[in-house]
C-alpha cells in the first residue's frame, strides 16, 4: 500500500490507474480504524479495482466543547490495518491540503432538509463540517465509488442528497453497521469508555431493538419516544434522542399507515460520561395503524 500526502502525486497514481481502466473506490475517514472502517474497504472492493482510504481529521465538524483536540490519532496502526483490509493507497492530507485558504475562510456546503433534525439542530455546523470536506475528498480523490458506514445514518443521507444535488459522479454505497459482541456499534469514540461502561452501552442497542418490537405492536412513535429515553436513563445513559423516522429523510413517520409498509429507522444519541454515542436500527415499520 501507498501512503500520499500530496495532490499531485495522489493524482499522479490515480490517472495512471485510471487509464488502465480501473474504477477507483473510496473510503473517507478520520483515522484510529477499527474492523467497522475495514469492513468499508472490504466493501469497496467489491466495486472497484482500487481502493483509496483517506485518514483526516476535519476539525470543521467538531463543535467549539467537541473533542477535536483529543481525537484518538494512531496513523501507524492504521496504516497496518488498510494495509491488511487491502486498500491501496492511504491519503493522509495536512490541514492546508483540504483548507487552502485556512479551516474557517473555505467555501462551505450545506445539505438542506436531511440536516435539520437530530444531530443537525444538537451538532450546529456539523453536517456543513462533513459536507464540505467530503465534497472535498470527493475532488481531489475523483472516485467512482465512494463508501460510508450506516452506522452514521444521517450523514449518509447528507451524503446522498449532497451528491444528488451537486451531481457528483459518483456512487454511493452504505455499509451495515460492525458491532461488538454485546451488540454495542464500534466507534473510534469508544476508546474512551471503561470497560464498565462499554457493557453499559450495551443498552443502545437493546433499546433499538426494543423500539422496533413496540413499533411492531402498534405502539405510536410518540409513547415510544418516551419510554425509551425512560429505558436508556434507567440504564445510566443520558439520552439526547431515542426516535423512529422515515429512513428516506428522517420525517415523522406519517400517523396511519396501514396498508403499507415504509422504511423506518430508529435512531438514538446518547451520552454516558463524557462520551457521546450514536447508533440505529433499519426496518421496514410494521403494517399497523400508529395514529
Ligand atoms: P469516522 O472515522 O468515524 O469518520 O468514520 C468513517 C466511516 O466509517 C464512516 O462512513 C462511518 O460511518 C464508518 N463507520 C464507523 N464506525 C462504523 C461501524 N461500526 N460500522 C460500519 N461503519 C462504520
């Protein structure tokens, strides 16, 4: 595997590459990978001939109180892990390379409609922050295909009408969510929990799973909002959202829908300490009345 740090050379490999007809895939990410982002590389495979993964830490997608300056960097081992998942070559650009003109005078893109839920109104700026450096990434990498786990699940549909939108040739692809054995979805920011807390976060999960059963039952998004943000809470969680949506957009699920089954997700944001934890859980939402 390759690691560059220049456009120009990036370029350089890409267009050769290119002209002997490989489809380029790719996998952004920022870095201190785990067997979730490896799984995206195993993905791109399956789509591409090359697999460019890039290691970046986008300070424009953390909040003023966020945890950028602490963010795990561990550029060694993840280099040997891409090198093992397969990837080819490893883009690790400086700040100026993504922010020419430094991180808070760039052309910024915001992402209407997907953004102004759930992270998007807790996280302000967050979604601009991860649409303009992937339209970024997009750019300089120039990839047929390009890889993103569903385990960020709004940043995926920001992704997708971003790309919609502006028309990026490219295609998207979602990756199904690494778990560890008790269920909790691997994350970068898991490091930071004890191991006390991590078979607490277990309660995320369940609580996902639980959240589609009373969902199935009839229960009204409403009541389950409440009960699981009870559950979560009683689990020693501080829940900042337990809620099932339209996996289109992340509208409300419409009042009555039976007769037809729609693509629900329910998604939940919680805290345990300091640590701020995301997952989801995909389904098809039951054909029930939920008035
Ligand atoms: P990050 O480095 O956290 O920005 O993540 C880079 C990519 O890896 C994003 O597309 C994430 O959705 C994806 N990802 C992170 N954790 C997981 C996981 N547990 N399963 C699948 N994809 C993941």
């Amino acid at each position: 595997m390759q690691r560059i740090n220049n456009v120009v050379k990036l370029r350089e490999e890409l267009a050769a590459l290119r002209a002997s007809g490989a489809r380029v895939g790719f996998v952004p990410t920022m870095g201190n990978l785990h067997a979730g982002h490896y799984s995206l590389i195993e993905e791109a495979r399956h789509h591409a001939e090359v697999v460019v993964a890039s290691v970046f830490v986008n300070p424009t997608q953390f909040g003023p109180n966020e945890d950028f300056a602490r963010y795990p960097r561990t550029l060694e081992s993840d280099a040997d892990g891409l090198a093992a998942a397969g990837c080819d070559l490893m883009f690790v650009p400086d700040s100026s390379t993504i922010y020419p003109f430094g991180a808070q005078q760039s052309v910024r893109v915001q992402v209407p409609v997907v953004s102004e839920t759930l992270d998007g109104t807790l996280r302000p700026g967050h979604f601009d922050g991860v649409a303009s450096v992937v339209a970024r990434l997009f750019n300089l990498v120039q990839p047929d295909i390009a890889v993103f786990g569903r385990k960020d699940f709004q940043q995926l549909l920001v992704i997708r009408r971003m790309v919609d939108d502006l028309a990026f040739p490219i295609q998207i692809v979602g990756a199904p969510i690494i778990r560890e054995a008790n269920g909790l979805a691997m994350s970068s920011r898991n490091q930071y929990l004890t191991v006390e807390q991590r078979e607490q976060a277990a309660a995320i999960f369940n609580t996902l799973g639980w959240m589609k059963a009373l969902h199935d039952t009839g229960g009204t998004p409403a009541d389950i909002e409440s009960a699981a943000m009870l559950r979560l809470r009683d689990s020693g969680l501080d829940p900042d959202y337990a809620t099932i949506r339209h996996a289109t957009d992340l509208s409300d699920l419409p009042a009555g829908h039976a007769g037809q089954r729609v693509p629900a997700v329910a998604l939940i944001a919680a805290r345990l300490g300091e640590t701020r934890l995301i997952d989801n859980l995909e389904f098809l939402s039951a054909d029930v009345m939920c008035a």
